[in-house]
C-alpha cells in the first residue's frame, strides 16, 4: 500500500483511538495532517477486517504513529501514539527487535 491508496472520504475513530488520542494530547487536526503528509512505515495487507498499515508523521517535533484500516473510501483510526525511542530506531521507521 501508498499513500496514494488512502482516500479518507470519512475517517472513523475507534473507541481506543479516541481513548489513547485524548490521554496522548493528539488531535484529529494532528491526524489528518499525518494521514495526508505522512509516510507509510508498515504495510498489513492481510490484516482482518481490512488492510490497515502503521504510518509515520510529526506534530511539530514530536513523532506520532498512526494505526489506520483502510476500507474503500473509509479510514479507521485504529490507534494514535508517540513511538517509544527504545523500540524504535532514530527515525521511528524501524522496530527494534
């Protein structure tokens, strides 16, 4: 999957996005602008119900990964969260293993 593939004619939060946006201070502004200017750091084709990827973005210099399912002309917000820099490589690009 690209970026190109998401088409967010409506974006839908699920109750743990919402949950996990609200305690981590990202909003839905924040979101949008990372779905739009951010890039795509893992692809899950396979997920259940619908494909879904992890994709990288930035408030202002604070790094934020979202977990989005991609279905037709929906996204769904799965979760919203400032990758840990101890599982992840400098560019929060890379799981640390």
């Amino acid at each position: 999957m690209n970026r190109a593939d998401i088409k967010c004619e409506n974006l839908i939060f699920s109750d743990h996005a919402i949950n996990q946006m609200f305690k981590r201070d990202i909003a839905v502004v924040n979101v949008k602008s990372i779905i739009r200017f951010g890039i795509i750091i893992n692809d899950y084709p396979n997920d259940s119900p619908f494909p879904s990827c992890l994709m990288l973005g930035y408030i202002s210099e604070r790094p934020i990964h979202l977990v989005i399912g991609i279905n037709k002309k929906d996204c769904v917000i799965i979760t919203a969260y400032e990758p840990d820099p101890k599982l992840w490589d400098k560019d929060f690009r890379i799981k640390i293993k």
